[in-house]
C-alpha cells in the first residue's frame, strides 16, 4: 500500500470515507496491562504515551533513513513495563508505519537497558567505538536491531536467535602437527610474523574444526593431509590485540622427510617449510609453542589438556 502524501510513514488512506488528510485516528496499543497513545507523526518522529492505571512515561520511534526507525524510551515501573512497552511499539511500527527495520542504541554499561532491548526482540549486532559523547567523553554504543521478518521472541526460534546474539563467540583455531621419521616437526615460515608456525588457521564460521583444518591445508600447502586423532587441546588468553581462542592441535602423522618436496607452499601466506628437531623450537617458535610443542612430540600417543601451552593439572 502506497505511503499517504501528507505523513509518509502511514498507509494512505486518502479513498477511506470519513478520513482527514488521509489519517485515520489513532486508536490506543494495549496488551490488557500497559496501554499505550500513539501520537500523530511529527516530523520523523511518532511518541507513545505509556499508561499502567498512571502514566509510567514515553516511547519514541525516530525514522533515521527510509524504512528504518530508532526507539529510545524514557519509563517508570521497571524493565518489564519497558519491555513490554517496546515489543508494543515493535507491532505498530512495522504493522502501522510500514517500517521494515528498528534500532536501539544503548550504552554497553547500561547492562539493564540492554536486558530490555534483547527481551523485547532487539538481537545485539555490535558495539559503535567511541561513537557518543557524553559530558565531553567518548563513550561505545552497543546497537540492537529488529527486522520486519525477524521470528518474534516469543517463539523458539526468535528467543534462541536473541540469546545468540548476546553469548560470548570464541575463535577456534585448528593447527596441524606433522612429524617425520627423525622425529621433527613441520613448520610454516608465514608472511606476517617472524615466528615459525605449524600448519592450520581459523576454523570459519559454520566449519567443524577438522575440516578447517584439512581447508587450511590445501590451501596454505596443496595438501590436505589425514589427520589421525587429536594431540592436544589448549586454550589461550587474550595476546596482543586477539580475544582468547580455543585451539585444537591435530594429529597430522609420521611421514618421510622427503614429504617436504611434495608440498607446495602458497607463497602468498605460506613462504617456505621445513623440518624442526624439538629441542632447537626455541627463538625460532612463539613461547606457546616453545612451551607445548617439545611436551607433544614427546608423547604424541596422549591427549594433552593446555591452557596457555602449560598442562591442565587442576
């Protein structure tokens, strides 16, 4: 239905006997416990009254680019009463305005405000840097957003894809471990960094851990080769600009050295490989690697439980 000349965020109307201006009255949102009064557009914006028996305060939908609108509140009674309020607001933006998209905005501090924004529908999408100031200081703002065709929270597949949004996301990382014959290790001279490195990367998104690790392999040294078990699992702590990761150290076999000459470096992310004994990794590995990597081609028949390149032992 084609928007209304005179307030473009309203179905026309303008064929509706008894209508003015092609707006129709504006009837008041209730859920049997809040009730809301919508305000006539002004502008950009549309305000609603919010009434518990008294009023508790009000709800504000500004349109920011077309079809999309940001909600900001202002509310007594508490965070189900606001809760309750925007999931309202929510049904009549999209339903009544026609918008397809709404923002929330909310300092990543404000832990409360956030809880509001999520049970109400919003999914949290990110965090702006620095992106308000705030009595001459730069503040973050964490951004939540709701589509048209989003599944409402109230049904699993809403509610779960809420919760997803807002649970921590670790980086799983998948390395290789090939030995030779003389018992080295095989290691990685990459493009940015001096340390060696064992064969592997980041596991992407939606990808078990073994395929990524065969992916990374075909693509870094045109081989994928089996993986036989795994060797160790480790955890490692925030280090130098990257969140902590999980990281699980794949058994890539013993094999001739002469495997080296049919491997075939990128020469991209990959600029040479080479043999490794373990007792020489030092100054040539990072200290996690230095740490963990004699301790697995010691024992490469156990599975090694690591937090930092150090055993679990409690």
């Amino acid at each position: 239905m084609p928007s209304c000349p005179c307030h473009p965020w309203r179905r026309c109307t303008c064929a509706s006997p008894g209508s003015v201006h092609g707006v129709t009255a504006l009837h008041p949102l209730s859920d049997g416990d809040l009730t809301l009064h919508p305000s006539q557009p002004n502008g950009q914006v549309v305000t609603f009254d919010v009434e518990h028996g008294e009023p508790l305060g009000k709800v504000e939908v500004r349109q920011t680019t077309p079809g999309v609108g940001l909600v900001t509140w202002a509310l007594e009674g508490g965070p189900g009463a606001a809760q309750q309020a925007l999931r309202l607001v929510a049904e009549y933006a999209f339903g009544e305005l026609g918008l397809e998209r709404l923002q929330v905005e909310v300092d990543p501090e404000l832990h409360s405000s956030a809880r509001v924004a999520v049970r109400s529908g919003f999914r949290r999408e990110g965090v702006l840097r620095g992106a308000a100031l705030v009595e001459g200081e730069r503040r973050d703002v964490a951004v939540y957003g709701m589509r048209v065709d989003d599944p409402r929270p109230d049904t699993v597949t809403g509610w779960t894809a809420l919760m997803d949004s807002t649970l921590p996301k670790k980086r799983v990382i998948a390395h290789v471990v090939v030995r030779d014959t003389g018992g080295r290790v095989l290691l990685c001279q990459v493009s940015y960094k001096k340390d060696l490195e064992l064969p592997g990367g980041v596991v992407e998104p939606d990808e078990d851990p073994a395929t990524g690790a065969s992916r990374e392999m075909e693509e870094e040294l045109g081989t994928a080769l089996p993986l036989l078990g795994v060797l160790a699992i480790d955890w490692l702590p925030r280090w130098e600009g990257w969140g902590d990761a999980v990281e699980i150290l794949y058994d890539g076999g013993v094999h001739d050295p002469s495997l080296i000459d049919r491997l075939q470096p990128d020469g991209f992310e990959i600029k040479g490989i080479s043999w490794h004994p373990p007792d020489k990794l030092a100054g040539l590995v990072s200290p996690l690697n230095a740490r963990r990597l004699p301790m697995l081609l010691d024992a490469p028949d156990q599975l090694h439980n690591l937090r930092d390149g150090s055993p679990i032992t409690s």
